[in-house]
C-alpha cells in the first residue's frame, strides 16, 4: 500500500514536471532555445496567485486566471526585449541572456517580496480520497494535479495538432527559414508559444505551491532544471516525450526518497537520466538524425 | 619515371577492375567486393565490386542520388557497410574506423566543402599532418626542444604542399574566409597532407570556371605522378571525367551498371540511357 | 578581417603582461593600504574564478562543448585538497608546499572524475552532453553532502552515514561532515598562490592551444567528421581537453576551499558552473585574456555595485542581459558605432577574438 501511495505521489509531482517541460520543450522546438528563465516563471505564477488570494482576497480559481495573465505577458515582454534581438545570434549568446533574465526575475522577486518564504494556502479545497479503509489517501491537491496535466496534454495535442496555430508551430520547428517563405509568421509564432509556455508555467507555479506550501524568489530554480530534465529525458521537443518524461521524473525522484535515501534522490534522478541518455541519446521519444555528409 | 609507373599498374580481378584487360601485376591498392549499404530498409548501394591501380586515377560517375559520395562515405567509414568487404593494401579494414581508415592510407574531400573554418589555412594543413609529425601533449605544453623541430617541420611541410597550388601567401587567412575554388583546393591540400595511398576527391571541379578546372586537371595528373597515389574523384564535369580517368565506374540507383575505358563508357547504351532517359520509342 | 594573426606569441605575451601587472600593481596598492578589506578578501577568490573561467573556456571556447557542471569538479578538487591539506598538516609543516600538494591532489582527483564522466558524457552531443554535465554536476554535489571523513590514531575514517559513524578515537578530528560540508579548515590560500596557479593555467592552455593536441582539439570542434577524415581520433582529444579542464578546476576548487575555515557543497553548484560560464561567455569563446578580464570584472562588480545595496544584483542581471544584446544585435551595433563609441576588443569582441 505504501508503494501504491509513493507512485500517486510521483505521478502527482511528475504532473508538475511535465506542465513545466511542456513550456522548454515548446519552446525549444520552435526557437531553439533553451529558456533558463521558464523556471523563474513559475515562482512569478506562485507569487501572483498568492498576492491574489491574500492581499486582494480573491477567489483561489480566479487567482489562478490572474497568475496566468500576468505570466503570459511577462512571458510576450521577455521574448519581445531579450530574445528577439537575438534571434540569429549564437545559442549560447542567447543562453547566457537567458540566464540573465533568470537572475532578473529572481532578484526582482527578492526585492518585492523578499527572501522571508510564503507559506502558501492550497488552491484546491477537494476533499481527500480515502481508499481501503484509509489506508490509501489520496489528497484534493494530488487528484487536481494530475486532472490538470491530462487536460493540458489533451488541448495542447489539439492545439498543436488539429489549429492554424499549431501547423505554423510544426512548421517553424521544423524549418524556420522555409515557413518564413510560406507565409507562417514566425515571429507571432514564437511569441505564441512562449505565452503558451509562460501560462502553462503559472499554472505548474500554483500545483507546485499547492503541494509544497513554501513560496520563495528561488521556488523555481530546482523544479525548473528538473523539468529541464524531463523534456530532454523524453526527447527535447516532443509534447508526449516532455509527458512521459516529467511523470517517470516525478515517479524516480519519489520513489528514490522512499527506498534508497533522502539526500540522494535528485543524485538518481540525474543517474538515470544519464543512462537513458547513453542508450537513447536523444531521450525516450526523441528523433535520430542522420548526419548528411 | 611516370611513364614506367603507368606500365605497372594493375587489376588481378579481373570481374572487379574497372579496365579488366589492364596489366596484373602489382596487387591493387583498393580492393571491394559486394559492398553494401541500406538506410533503414532503403538500399543505398549494392554489390558494389571495384579494385584500383597503385597510381590509378579513375572516375566514379552517375546521375544525381545514384549513391556516388555514399561510397566515399563506405570507404571511409563514415557509414558503417551493412554487407560486403574492403581491402586496402590488401587489409581487412572492417574493424577500422574513419580516423584509422585514415592513418591507413585513404584521405578524402567532401562534397560541401568541410574545413576547419575558423582556422589559419596553414593550421588547416597542419591538421592534415596530424600524424605525419607527432609530438605528445606534454611536449606541446613544456615546449621541449622537440616542440619547435617539429613545428619547424611541419610549418615547412605544409607550406611546400601549399606551394603546388601556390596558395602560400594565403597560410596566415582564416580558411573560411577564401574563396570558394581556393577552399576546394585547400581540403585536397589538407587530404594530401595525411600521406594516403588513396586519395577520394568528391566533385573536386564543382564551382571552377573553364579555365580553373583545365589547372585542376593538370594539378590532379601532377600530383599523382609526385606522390605515387591512386585518385578516385566523382565529378559531374565530363571534360574533367573524360580527360584525366583512366578507368570510369558509372553507378545507377546504387548499382555500377558500366566499368571501362573513357572511350567504352561513352559509347555505352546503358549509360547513355541513364543520363539522358530512354528514346521515346524505347517505352 | 581575413587574415589570422601571425603574432599569436606576442598575443599570448599580452596576456601574460596583463596578468602579472595586474598582480604587481595590487600588491602595491596593497602594502599602500589603498584596497578595502573586503576586496582583500575577495583576492583569492577571484584568482581561484579566473582559473576556473580558463579552464572552462578550453571546455566551452577550444573545444566548443557546453559544459554546465563545472563546479562540480571544483567541488572535488575543494574536499579532495581539504582532505590532503589536513591530513599532511603533521607531516609537512611548510605551508606553501602543503597547498601545493593539496591542489595537485585536488587536480588529480578532478581529473579522475573528468575522465569517468568523460567516457559518458564525450558520446553525446550539443544540448545532451549539457545536459548531461549539469546532471553530473549536480550529482557531484548531492554525493559531497553525505561524505564524512575524520581521522584518528588509526588511520583514516570514512563514512556515509554521519560523523559518530566515524567512530574516531581519541583526539580524532572531523574532516568532512556531510552537509555540514569541511570543517576546522586550516587557511592556506594566498593571493600568490593564487597569482601562480593562474600563470600555471596559462601555460598550460596557451601552449596546449598554439601545439599539435590543441590544432587537433580545435579541429574536432570546427568539424567532427573532417576531423576524422584526416586522421584524428575525436575520443581522444576531446577527453584530454575535457580532463585537462577538469584538473586545472579541480586546483582551482583546492585553492578556494583553503581560503576559507569552513566550505559546503552547496557552494559548488549549478549556479556556480553558470556563473563561471557567463565569465566565458562575456569574455569571449576561445578568448583567454577575455576570460581573465570578464572573471575579474564581474567578480568585483558586485562589490562595486555594494553601493546600490539591494538592487545590486538586479543591476548586475540588467548588465548582464544588455551586453549580450549589444554584443549580439546587429541594429544595435550599428547604432553604436554611428554615435561613435568603438566596441572594446577585448571584453566585448570576445567572440571573435581570435581575427582581432
């Protein structure tokens, strides 16, 4: 029964991973980028929904569209200053601006908010599910979470899939130059998808806050380079891989806390993400590219 | 002494050699039988069968996608051959790979031009004599007297190579900053600097005007007579082809469909018949 | 634009001058009394950055492998050098020949990592080999945290658990306690010390880039497969750029760590392999004096920026992100050079140092 209840918790926290990896993994389809910042994103979404239930005393649902809100224009105004400017410099130039927007958003957090954490109170008032005489507890929080990523996966797939939007997306990922010349507007297109990213980050701040109540400027840095893990443990790039990725992420890292040892359970998440590497080096769904010669 | 050389070439197989009525009499440097390869189900090449001269040079021609430069790419394994055999010197290379193909004896050019861009021309030909003069890494940090001989060594060494196509007064300029024909010519540089017994030109001419490529052809036959080597080249410039091969393989759809002299390759049916379609009234 | 320097000697001799003026000029300002006290402090610290930017660079810039687990193997060289510092503390009472020892072993240790992560990671390629080495990193420093190590009468002890699983005799002494990190540290580290392991760094990534190895090494980054074609064995020169990099971070981690009474794991993590590589970056791929320069600069520049107090990092965050739009936006580069201002060569033509 423990181990049961270890593996909904994992699935529960992968859920988190993987709304987070959907946003680097989009985003590093389509601009190929890797955005340090998405994770810093995240805390915004934690902060905003906070600020909405505590100071202006709103409704938890209603502090969730808000911290989307924000979220997605901070995600617009970031691509807009710092990342359009370089779109045809070298990837680690727009790394390191990244990284700086990371520090940014961090520091800004510290001076607004400073580094005293927040406790932060659940969004989610569901009622707990007791299974085998209670011996099985399932949280509201647990439950919500893992709804919550489905239903982001499934849009997600539709939008990617079956819209206008998403055709100029795949286009874009595939070749920049080539959609340019067929009339998909790139550059609304890569400001869409970091909207996208950025909202789906403020929702993975709220679940994150949701289930691990504690709220500081640097609450995103660690989710935010596991989730990183996930999307290249699935096949940076790939929506299902950034999926599967966060959710066995979730599970390993749960599991491993369980049975082998607290302090190294990120050391195992890591571990097996390198393995997986080694024999899949381009992640679980990743596609193999042939070099031409 | 060319002249003596030509005599002795060689080709002891017969249903392999490109000219099967040539003189046997020294084993040939490259020697491949029913090599292979297929690309996830899609057959790239096969039963590719081809032996080469000591100081041959012979062309490897055919359509666009006929599976040319995936040749060059079995040889030097660059991809690794699903079927079939490759005897250098008369050596099993199949458990070699490219940089061992190399030190072996086979250098090639690529058909995109590949250089070490960033580089000086001359650091681009020192590469190339990566394991013509050897040093260690401690030698190189210590700067030990061995360091600045072989320096010397190799700086002379590479500005003699650049002087057959007179590109010395380039050595200082970044490689990716010279023109288009002279980067050609500094990968063929940087090929032959790795002493091979075989030298792999892909499409050497592609982008040279009339008078560029008459040089080139010259420079081909030189070279080969300097330094004793077998040349394949893939070329689409029939003058080239026509002028300097003295065996041609003609490959279709990853198959060799005609072996032979230039004067029997143009005459062929088949191979007409592969770069300009059949007549009408064939169908 | 085209034409290389020939005078890549006279290149090197400058950084070589830089280096030592530097050196010279604060040791002067020092006995003058003219540097606060938290700069002193901050003395050695830099030197150890600057080594750990040149040693990165040859990862980043030569070898052009993005590396984001850097300060994992200065975490082992910082315990690896604790440890033999310490250990060594009876044995040979000179100080300066005790840090040596103990940024040597710290060195050699770093290497054997870079060499066991090495044979993974060097199979990958672009983001997952960074991936990869952040993973590394990052288990570096998660397996540091649950290392107890002391010594007694018997010998050396050694543990996963906790120090009392130690079991030292009497008069036995703690030398790695877990998250509690190395303790009762005995300060070595000398600004000097640190002066000449950078000259140390120098040498050996100067005459590695202008020999055979580093041509090779630079091949293998400008183009695997060319690489290949001309007989070199692309394994084996990116391990020993790899390994040699990891050696001179893990001295680099030796020297910090003696600086200090007390140094936790924590200290060597993924932020620090960011902010080391941001060093690079700024400095220049390739660029080693850059390196230097951006290393010194953005390690002062906090303490400058003191005087903003609690915007200083948000300042050093907007500096950061308005000198790679600089660098890296043609409009504006155009803008700047019509109203006149000429781009610094060094620190922010770092990029393409090498056809300066």
């Amino acid at each position: 029964m423990d181990f049961l209840s270890y593996l909904i918790s994992g699935i529960s926290l992968g859920s988190i991973y993987a709304i987070i990896a959907l946003g680097y993994t989009m985003v590093y389809g389509i601009a190929k980028m890797l955005n340090f910042a998405h994770g810093d994103v995240i805390m915004v979404g934690g902060y905003m929904s906070f600020m909405a239930t505590t100071h202006f005393g709103w409704p938890p649902l209603l502090s969730v569209l808000f911290a989307m809100a924000v979220c997605t224009l901070l995600g617009i105004v970031i691509e807009q200053l710092a990342y359009k400017p370089l779109r045809s410099a070298p990837a680690l130039a727009v790394l390191i601006t990244a990284i700086g927007v990371s520090y940014f958003l961090q520091n800004a957090a510290l001076l607004i908010w400073s580094a005293n954490p927040k406790s932060f109170s659940s969004v989610v008032f569901l009622e707990a599910l007791r299974l085998f005489d209670g011996r099985l507890i399932i949280s509201g929080t647990t439950i919500v979470t893992i709804i919550v990523c489905l239903v982001i996966i499934l849009i997600l797939n539709t939008i990617v899939n079956k819209t206008k939007v998403g055709r100029a997306m795949r286009a874009v990922s595939e070749d920049k130059d080539a959609a340019q010349l067929m009339g998909v507007n790139v550059n609304k297109t890569i400001s869409i998808t970091f909207a996208i990213g950025s909202a789906l980050a403020a929702i993975a701040g709220v679940l994150l806050c949701s289930a691990y109540p504690i709220l500081m400027p640097t609450t995103g840095a660690m989710p935010g380079i596991k989730a990183f893990t996930a999307a290249v443990f699935g096949g940076i790039g790939s929506i299902p891989g950034a999926f599967l990725g966060g959710i066995l992420l979730g599970i390993i890292e749960i599991l491993g806390k369980a049975y082998i040892s607290t302090q190294l359970s990120d050391a195992i998440v890591f571990a097996v993400l390198i393995i997986i590497l080694l024999v899949k080096p381009t992640g679980l769904l990743g596609k193999k590219v042939l070099v031409k010669v | 002494m060319s002249d003596s050389r030509k005599k002795t070439k060689m080709v002891p197989l017969p249903s392999q050699a490109i000219i099967p009525e040539r003189d046997t009499a020294e084993k040939p440097i490259l020697e491949v039988h029913r090599l292979g390869i297929n690309f996830g189900g899609l057959v790239a090449v096969e039963d590719f069968n081809i032996a080469v001269g000591r100081t041959e040079i012979c062309g490897l021609i055919g359509p666009n996608g006929a599976g040319k430069t995936t040749i060059f790419n079995l040889l030097t394994k660059v991809y690794q051959p699903t079927s079939g055999a490759i005897l250098l010197d008369g050596h099993d290379t199949s458990n070699m790979n490219t940089a061992q193909i190399n030190k072996a004896g086979i250098a090639r050019t690529f058909q995109n031009i590949r250089l070490f861009p960033t580089l000086s021309v001359e650091d681009n030909v020192k590469i190339g004599l990566h394991n013509q003069v050897k040093y260690s890494m401690a030698t190189g940090i210590l700067r030990l007297p061995r360091f600045f001989s072989s320096e010397r060594r190799a700086r002379e060494r590479a500005m003699e190579l650049l002087d057959i196509f007179d590109m010395t007064h380039l050595a200082s300029h970044r490689a990716s900053s010279l023109p288009y024909g002279a980067q050609r010519r500094l990968e063929f540089i940087r090929a032959l600097a790795t002493n091979p017994k075989l030298l792999l030109l892909d499409e050497p001419a592609a982008g040279m005007n009339p008078s560029e490529t008459e040089e080139l052809m010259s420079n081909i036959e030189k070279i080969r007579d300097q330094f004793q080597i077998a040349i394949i080249l893939i070329e689409h410039d029939m003058r080239l082809v026509m002028g300097i091969c003295e065996g041609i393989a003609v490959l279709n759809y990853g198959k060799i469909i005609a072996k032979g002299t230039p004067e029997e390759i143009q005459s062929n049916p088949l191979v007409i018949e592969a770069y300009l379609g059949k007549k009408k009234g064939d169908q | 634009m085209g034409r290389l320097r020939l005078k890549t000697s006279t290149d090197n001799l400058l950084t070589y001058g830089l280096v030592i003026v530097a050196y010279v000029v604060i040791r002067i300002l020092i006995a003058g009394g003219s540097i606060s006290s938290a700069l002193q402090g901050q003395l050695v610290p830099i030197t150890a950055y600057i080594v750990m930017a040149v040693s990165l660079n040859l990862t980043v810039g030569v070898l052009g492998e993005l590396s984001l687990g850097h300060a994992g193997f200065m975490s082992v060289g910082a315990f690896s050098g604790v440890v033999t510092a310490t250990l060594l503390a009876g044995a040979i009472p000179t100080t300066w020949l005790r840090l040596a020892l103990a940024m040597l072993i710290g060195a050699i240790f770093a290497g054997i990592f870079g060499f066991l992560i090495g044979v993974p990671v060097l199979r990958l390629e672009g983001d997952y080999l960074a991936i990869v080495t952040l993973a590394f990193g990052e288990i570096i420093k998660n397996v540091m945290n649950i290392i107890y190590i002391g010594y007694d009468a018997s010998g050396i002890q050694f543990s996963m658990e906790s120090t009392n699983a130690l079991q030292l005799g009497e008069g036995g002494k703690v030398i790695l306690s877990g998250p509690m990190g190395a303790i009762g540290i005995t300060k070595l580290s000398t600004f000097t010390a640190g002066f000449i392991l950078i000259l140390i760094s120098l040498v050996i990534v100067l005459n590695l880039i202008n020999s055979r190895a580093g041509r090779a090494i630079m091949a293998v980054r400008d183009d695997k497969i060319a690489a290949e074609s001309v007989g070199i064995s692309v394994w084996r020169y990116r391990m020993m750029a790899f390994v040699t990099s990891a050696m001179l971070a893990g001295a680099a981690g030796a020297l910090y760590a003696l600086n200090y009474s007390t140094v936790v794991a924590r200290k060597f993590d993924f932020n620090t392999s960011i902010l080391v590589l941001v060093f690079v970056v700024l400095g220049g791929m390739g660029n080693i004096r850059g390196s230097i320069i951006a290393a010194t600069v953005l390690t002062v520049l906090p303490e400058v920026l003191r005087t903003f107090n609690e915007v200083r990092m948000l300042v050093y965050a907007v500096i950061l992100i308005l000198v790679m739009l600089v660098r890296n936006n043609t409009t504006l580069q155009h803008l700047f050079q019509r109203i006149g201002v000429r781009r610094k060569k060094d620190l922010l033509n770092g990029e393409k140092g090498d056809d300066a």
